[in-house]
C-alpha cells in the first residue's frame, strides 16, 4: 500500500544531470542541505534547535534569552529601538510532510509584560518553489500573568516539503512591549500511515491485524492502565481509533481488544510512510535572481514602499542606493507582482549596518520588456557602498487588468507579498457604506465614510458583484441592479477609486480596493449607483417557506450564526465555483481563513396539520471544508431539537445532490425548521461553498398568528366606535325626515275633506 504521490507543476520540475551542480547544493539560509524532519518541538533550553533568523528579508531578530527565576530560556522581540511596523522572522528547520492529505498545526506559548500593540503571525513558506508565504494564523497577546498556549488552524501544505515562519510585529516604541514564546512545536496529523512509531497517527483505522474490533479508550479496565484522555490529551485517544501515546513502549498504532483483561494488538492495514521524492523549480526561491520588497507592516497589511533585496549565494542582500533608471524601476515593481510603474522612495533614513551588499542600484539595468531578473543586466556582486544606505522604492498598485490589490488583511489570497494599496498618507479602512439621493430608501448613489471623510464609488469596473457586497453590507440581501438614476449627485468626490470584488464578500473592505487619498472629481459615467433587494416579495405557491425555489429572495427564511447564507439570483456573475443557472443560497467560506465557522437558517413559525413532517432539499458543494449539515426541528421556546438529520456533505462535490430528512411522527404544533452547517478550522488553498434549493417541507402549514397589539386593538375599538355613531345619526336624521313626511301627508288627506 503505497501513499500517494504529490502533485506538482509540470513547468517547475527539473530533471539535472547527474554530473551537474544543483544550484541547491550551495549553503544557504534555507537549509537546503539539511535532513528535513518530520516534526519539531524547541524550548530553547539548549539552543534555537535548528530555528533560524532571517537576515535581510525582515528587520530586526528574536533574540534568545533566560528568565533566572526558573532558569527558562525563551525567545523574545522588544521594540526600544526599532521602528513601528517593522518586523522579525523566525523560520523553522525543513519539514517533511508524511502523506499527502495530512495536516499540520504549530502551536506555542507567549507572554508579554505589557498591553502589546504586536502582533505574532503563522506563515508557511515552500523556499524550493518561490518566496511566498501562506497565512496559517495570527495571535495578538494581550496584558497577562503568565504563558498562554496557542495552537493553529490545521492547514495541508502544497508540497511535500516546507518551512513555518513566526513573524513577530511590535507597532509601539517601549522597553514595556515586547512579546516572548516558548515551547514552538510543528506537528503532523497523519491519516493514512505512520511516521517513526505511529505516535502522531491520527486515522479511523478501528480493527487489529487478528481482525479483532477495537475497544473504545474510554472503557479499557482501570487496574493500572494510565492511557486515558485524561493522561494524555495530545495523543487523540477518542473512540476506538489506533493510537500509539508518546509514552508508550509499542512500535507502531495498536489498541485494546478485551475490556476485562487489557489485552491489545497492533492494528491492521497502516503501513509506515515512505518518503516523499523532492521537486522544486529550477533555482531556489523560483527564481535565479529572487528579488523582494521588505515592506513596514501596518493594521492593514504591507506597504508598497519597501527595502528592494536580491538573493544571492543563499543569502539575501542589499542593493547599495544610487540611480536607477525609470524603466528599470517599472520592470522590477512588475516582477515583484506590482503595476509596472514605481520610484525611488526617499521615506527611508536607514543606513546599511550588516548584511552583504549584492549590488549597486546604478549597475541594474534592465529592458522594458523583462519578466524577471535574470533578463537584467547586473553589476559585480559584494559591492562597495559608498552612500551607506540601502535601495527603497515605491511601486503603484496592481492595475485593474492584472487584480486589484487589497486593503484587507483577511483578504482570501493566501500569498502575503501581494501588494497592499496601503501608504499612510491614504484612508486604510472603509467604516461606513450608505445609499443616499434615490427614488426611494433602497436605490441612489453609494456613499462611503473613514476618518472622517465622505466620498462616492468612482469606478470604471463598478459591477453587479460589488453592488451585491454593498447592499448585503447595507441590510439587504442582493443588488437588483447597478443602472439606478439619483435625484442629484451632491457629492462628487471620490473616496474609492476603483472597486473589483467577488460577489460572496461580507464587506467591502475584503474587496479589492483603490483608494483615493485627496478628493478627485467623479465623471457621471463612473459614479457607482445602485439598486437593493430588501427581500420582501409576497409569497406564491411557489416562492414561500413550505416550497422554496429562492427565487427572489430568502422566502421568509432568516440567517445567523458566526458566518450568513447569501442569497445568489439566476445568471448571477458571483465568482464561486457553483452552477449560475438557477437561484441559490450559499455559505462561502474563504481560501485562507483559519477559523471554524457556523451559518444557521431559519424558517418562520409553522404549525404541524398532519400526523409527521418531513423536509426535502437540494445542496451543492465544491470541496471538503464543511464538516456538517444538520437539518433540525425546534420549538418556539427554544427546547430541544426534535427532529434531525446529519447529511452526508463529504460525500458528493460538484453537482446538485437532493436528500430527504427521516419522516417524523411527533405532538409538537408549533416549531421553527432549522438548517445548521459548520466549516472546520482547516485552512483551504480556495474557496469553500456549499449552496442550498428547492427546500419543500410536508405536513406542516404557516401558521397564522392572529394575536393583535394593544394599539391595533385601541385603533378597531375606535374605528369600530365612529362607524356606529355614524350609523345612529345617520338612522336619526332618516328617522326625522320620514316622521315629518308622514305628518305633512296627515294634514294634506285632512285638508281634502273639509
């Protein structure tokens, strides 16, 4: 039983002679050279236990230090004499993954002595493959007594070898900030074979070699066993699953076979895992000559101004300050992912006090039509510096044909040193969105509001996906369209520039935005307006709770939870990989994001007329982000749920699946129908959805809640009271008028006699 073989690039494998130098054969400060390992676990005790500082690429370094109280060693950054948003990487040993599909976590413990302003991240690196990093997670200490342990989203590695790096960030200048950690451990999460002796197997294999079943953990006889949860809480000792604890003396997974004697075998079908071969692009880091901009580290992200650096000889290096020719800079700000067009920025009064000198600015030279370094002309390596100050440029976002940067940090690209429209003289964040100057509350121009400033949506691309964002950011649940005509337009300035964004956004900050940093007139023709959806279509046979199509809208359903259902009209352009032929609802759950979600949808009351109930669905899937879908009955005083029904959501991806709760025969009148589906903490390489249709529940009716308010009741009691003062008078003027007929007929016939 072999374990499966990675995927790679077709473009970024090469095959060498076996005479021929490997350019990964040279020292570097990656390790390439070095026994990768499968796990890594440091207290510093000792020493940094192969973890390294990252020289060059970042600003400052953790430093190793004691606490003599308890003689604890740990590592430390302390911002005294550094500048804000300036940082320090620590990168760990080369790590091997065992399998393909396994997952890691890096956890650790910090303190600070203070009420921090910084910042710790998790990132993953693959140094064979390119420069980029991968956000796994962030932590933001706060003022405590003592170590707290943090642990990471599980995330799956791209490649079958990588690096952690810990990016430490002190955004306040204090000897009192400062952050430390201890204890940094790497871990696998193996499912499908062992490494070493099986002590981090985290499989569903339940049967021994004997094919004997296995007995859960929890019921092993208690006469002097210790391997309980309890004894053991890393060594995920649930169910009747093989394990292997730490300390255990057996060489590979095993597990209980009697309950009354403790007996045990070694279980069946896990083999050890083989070794992973090692692929990679031709040169380290991706490239000959890898280039990066080292950029100061703000609330929202990285700046496009930054230290320019080139790796060479396994090092990274300065590139001496001199000129630089404005074609060159347009080439390099291109390579390094921005538009093709930047400058020499002078913000920097940093002067070069360690670290090589690769190159002089002056000896760089490269065509206009370059896509990488080594198209350029370069000077000498180890240069003389005369100006002792180091190359920073600024480079212009990404223009709108190759994406838009963003201003988000929570923004789903997965890669860090894309550029971040960010420069401090620009509004970082957008805190409001409004619609104002329409027809009526739901339609108008779309205004915007930060740090005290108001401006419009100025954007040649402004488009049915942005104004889907904005209107669910505004209250309601979709665009109907983006051709609204305002009354007037009374403001013309512009806050944002250009706006690009999905559709599945929550906010438009997770967008990709341009923003404005001085007021710029608006062309009528470029002036986002915008039409809402309140979802308040009345019902039809079709479009109501019992029979939902989602036509147009959520059909009285309402959604909660940690993360919201959106509503997706046909034909919609939302980018998420479902079809678009028919309405949907959808639960997104972003690439890169860490963090267990919850979504939770809702219908009204309704009211049970036959003798069981039974509720019926469609559902889409893209991938396996989602760990459940619950269909469940609740009672309008929030009891306990009495009807529900696990979906099997793992199972099928990428088509339209119809299931049928179990039919339930129950006493209960009055509930609410709820869907609840929950995302796990494993970070995704793409975006996750899983969409709803078609939801159609039988033996049960809307019910029809007569109760009336005290002021409805006043208002009839009054209408009632005018309609029959109306009705008396109306009777007594009928009443007069008919006697003073009669009477004057009385006279006549009298006068005819006499």
């Amino acid at each position: 039983m072999m374990a499966p073989s990675f995927a790679t690039s077709t473009n970024m494998i090469v095959k060498r002679d076996s005479n021929q130098t490997s350019p990964f054969s040279s020292p570097s400060i990656y390790n390439f050279n070095v026994t990768r390992v499968y796990e890594s676990f440091c207290n510093f005790t000792l020493d940094s236990c192969n973890w390294q500082q990252l020289e060059v690429i970042d600003f400052f370094d953790w430093k190793r230090k004691i606490d003599y109280t308890d003689n604890n060693h740990y590592m430390a950054i302390q911002s005294t004499d550094f500048l804000i948003g300036e940082y320090a990487d620590l990168i760990s040993p080369p790590m091997m993954l065992p399998a393909p599909g396994d997952e890691i976590q890096v956890s650790f413990k910090y303190t600070t002595s203070a009420k921090t302003h910084g910042r710790i991240y998790i990132y993953a690196m693959y140094p064979r493959y390119n420069t980029q990093l991968h956000f796994i997670g962030r932590v933001a200490p706060t003022l405590s007594q003592g170590w707290t342990l943090y642990k990471s989203p599980t995330f799956m590695p791209k490649y079958s070898t990588y690096r952690v790096i810990l990016r430490g960030i002190l955004r306040e200048k204090s000897r009192q900030n400062n952050i430390a950690i201890d204890d940094v451990s790497v871990t696998r999460i193996e499912k499908t074979c062992y490494t070493k002796r099986g002590q981090f197997y985290r499989g569903s294999v339940n049967t021994t070699n004997n094919s004997l079943p296995c007995f859960p953990w929890k019921t092993q006889p208690l006469h002097n066993l210790p391997f309980t949860q309890q004894n053991y809480p890393n060594a995920s000792l649930i169910s009747n699953y093989c394990r292997n604890p730490i300390d255990s003396i057996r060489n590979k997974p095993w597990c209980f076979t009697n309950q009354s004697y403790g007996q045990w075998e070694y279980c069946n079908n896990i083999l050890p895992c083989s070794l992973s071969s090692i692929g990679g692009a031709s040169y380290p880091l991706g490239s000959r000559y890898p280039i990066a901009l080292v950029s100061f580290y703000h609330d929202n992200g990285y700046g496009k101004a930054g230290r320019l650096v080139i790796y060479h000889e396994g090092k990274w290096g300065f590139i001496c300050q001199s000129v630089m020719s404005q074609t060159t800079i347009n080439v390099l700000c291109k390579i390094l992912g921005f538009s093709s067009k930047g400058s020499i920025w002078n913000g920097s009064r940093l002067e070069i006090d360690y670290g090589p000198i690769w190159q002089n600015s002056a000896n760089i030279i490269c065509p206009a039509s370059a896509i990488s370094v080594s198209e350029c002309h370069l000077g000498p390596w180890n240069n003389i510096c005369d100006s002792y100050r180091d190359t920073w440029i600024i480079c212009n976002s990404a223009s709108p044909a190759t994406g838009l940067a963003t201003t988000a940090s929570t923004r789903t690209s997965l890669t860090t040193n894309t550029p971040a429209s960010f420069s401090p003289s620009m509004p970082s964040t957008i805190d409001h969105v409004y619609i104002n100057n329409g027809k009526n509350s739901t339609s108008g121009l779309v205004y915007v509001t930060t740090e005290n400033r108001r401006g419009i949506i100025c954007s040649p691309h402004w488009n049915i996906n942005s104004a889907n964002v904005v209107c669910r950011q505004i209250g309601y649940i979709g665009a109907y369209s983006i051709d609204a005509h305002p009354r007037e337009i009374l403001v013309r300035s512009a806050l944002i520039s250009d706006i690009d964004c999905d559709g599945y956004e929550s906010d438009i900050n997770q967008c990709r935005l341009k923003m404005s940093s001085i007021y710029t007139e608006c062309s009528p023709s470029k002036v986002a307006t915008i039409s809402c959806n309140n979802g308040q279509e009345p019902y039809t046979t079709s479009y109501n709770p019992l029979n939902c199509a989602f036509s147009y809208g959520f059909c009285g359903w309402e959604t909660s939870g940690s993360s919201k259902w959106i509503w997706n009209a046909a034909n919609s352009t939302t980018k998420l990989a479902i079809p678009n032929n028919q309405p949907y609802i959808a639960l997104v759950k972003p690439a890169g994001d860490g963090s267990p979600i919850e979504a939770i949808l809702t219908s009204p009351v309704l009211e049970r007329f036959e003798s069981s109930i039974r509720v019926a669905f469609e559902y889409y899937i893209t991938n396996n982000a989602f760990e459940s879908l619950v269909v469940q009955c609740k009672t309008t005083d929030g009891m306990t749920s009495f009807l529900h029904h696990n979906v099997a959501i793992r199972k099928v991806f990428k088509t339209w699946h119809l299931d049928k709760t179990h039919s339930l025969t129950t006493s209960l009148s009055l509930f609410r129908v709820q869907f609840i589906c929950k995302a796990t903490s494993t970070v995704e390489f793409n975006n996750s959805a899983i969409a709803l249709n078609n939801i159609r529940i039988s033996g049960t009716k809307m019910y029809n809640q007569a109760t009336l308010s005290p002021s409805t009741t006043v208002a009839i009691a009054i209408g009632c009271s005018i309609v029959a003062i109306i009705i008396i008078v109306a009777f007594s003027m009928y009443f007069v008028v008919f006697l003073k007929r009669r009477n004057r007929k009385t006279v006549i016939s009298s006068n005819m006699f006499l």
